[in-house]
C-alpha cells in the first residue's frame, strides 16, 4: 500500500486524514470542482465562478484556497483589477478528476 494510503488522523480515520476527502467535503467545493472542470478552457473570476457554482461569492473564496494548496486550480492574470482563476490542466489531481467527470457524464447518458 501507499504511504498515502496508511495515514491516520488522530483519532485512527482515514477518511480525515484523506486528501480526496478535504477536496470533496462540502457541496460548495463539488459544484466549484465542477465549474473549473467544465470551463477548463477559460479563465473565470471569483463572482463568475460562484455564479456557476450557485454559490455565494464569499463560500467560493472561503474554499478556493484548497484546491490551490492541491495545485487544481490555480491564479491567472488580473484583468482590469479582478483576479482570475483556472483548472490547473497539468495537475495529475485535475486530469483525474477530468477524466472521471467525462465518464461519469457519459454513463449517465446511457442509464
């Protein structure tokens, strides 16, 4: 097994100690997930992103700092004074998210 496979929170759980858990633990952070998922190919502000999401703007700033720890997603350049935002296409973590998204979103054409 990986050594990212065996460690333990301090109260003995994997779940909390599991990266895959703390990227996905709220909805807020599945819907955001998605958004940059889907729009892989822009760049979206904080307001545009939490749009998309249906999310309160302050909600997609409270969580993004996850998913840039995790390089997923990362800071474009400012337009006009707003920051921006985009998938980390070279993350290993976004490609595998990307690819499942696509599977999933095939199947569900079939069921």
């Amino acid at each position: 097994m990986s050594e990212h496979t065996e460690r333990l929170d301090a109260n003995g759980s994997y779940a909390d100690a599991s990266t895959f858990v703390r990227l996905l633990e709220t909805s807020s952070r599945v819907r955001i997930l998605d958004v940059f998922l889907r729009k892989h190919y822009t760049e979206l502000t904080a307001a545009k992103a939490a749009d998309l999401a249906g999310i309160d703007v302050s909600t997609f700033h409270r969580n993004v700092d996850v998913f840039e720890e995790m390089g997923v997603i990362e800071e474009a350049e400012e337009v006009a004074g707003a920051k921006r935002y985009r998938l980390n296409e070279e993350s290993p973590v976004a490609k595998a998210f990307g690819k499942a998204q696509h599977e999933l979103l095939d199947h569900s054409k079939t069921v």
